[in-house]
C-alpha cells in the first residue's frame, strides 16, 4: 500500500518523535525529583544555622532570612508536607524514568533516576582548584540527558 507523501513522512517521525517524549519525561523525572532534595537540603541548612553558636551577624540573619522563606516557599510550591509522599513521589518518578529508559531500549541497569541524581564527576568536567569552591556535586545531570538526546536526529 502507498501512502500520500505526507501521511508517509509523518509515519516515519514516529520513532523519533516518541524518543523525544520518553526523553522529556525522563527530564521531568529528574527535574522534578530535585525539588524535594533542595527542600531537604535548604532545612537541614536552616538547622544548622538556627544552631549556630558563633557571633549572630548581620549576614548570618540574613542567610537564616533567606533559608526560611525558601524552605516556606518551598514546602507550599511542591506540596510535599507530609513525608510519605516525598517518598511515594520518588518512587513514581523513579519508575517513570526507569519505563522511559526501557522504551527508550537502553539495556543498562545503570540508567536509574538514582545513578542521575548521584553527585560525581565525570572527566569532561572539570574539578575547582578549591573543592571548597564548588557549591553542587553534579551540575551535569541535564546535560547528560542532553548529550543523549543529541546523538538523535529530530
């Protein structure tokens, strides 16, 4: 059978087409998943610096200002208040990534949501002087999705 050329060539986009919706889906899942390791990582912040016992300055204040509205802002935005559903969210987000890497035909165990989100470098990174310096363990993980997403024609 023969299709009209345009019904054919819109055929022939399919593949690519849901790739480039499993490919979202997988950046949502991990974008999505960084919201509540901020929240978490903000309080922990904020505890520490409600416990500080060196001199209160005027920065310390103002960190602890700015770490409180952000730890507000963040509990209201994600509606993630109650703990069990972080961990339920996590866990869909994970399965969400891990379906999209199975359509997506990639056989390795390595392609987990846990194995993106985990800080590490890579050798096309390149590490500060000062580890001091650097303020995120992994600032590559949409970058990799990218690269991914890059070696295909869309």
């Amino acid at each position: 059978m023969v299709l009209e050329a345009p019904v054919q060539a819109a055929l022939d986009d399919l593949d690519a087409a849901f790739d480039y919706c499993l490919y979202g889906l997988q950046a949502y899942a991990v974008v999505f998943s960084l919201w509540p390791v901020m929240r978490h990582t903000y309080e922990q912040l904020l505890g520490r610096v409600e416990v500080w016992s060196g001199e209160r300055s005027a920065t310390l204040l103002g960190l602890r200002e700015r770490l409180a509205r952000s730890v507000q802002s963040l509990q209201a935005t994600t509606s993630l208040t109650a703990e069990e559903l972080c961990v339920a969210r996590e866990r869909v987000y994970a399965d969400m990534y891990a379906q999209c890497a199975r359509g997506l035909g990639s056989p390795s165990a390595e392609a987990t949501l846990a194995a993106c989100l985990t800080p590490g470098w890579t050798s096309s990174m390149r590490r500060p002087q000062n580890a001091s310096a650097c303020c995120c363990g992994n600032a590559s993980v949409l970058q990799a999705l990218l690269r991914r997403q890059g070696s295909h024609a869309w």
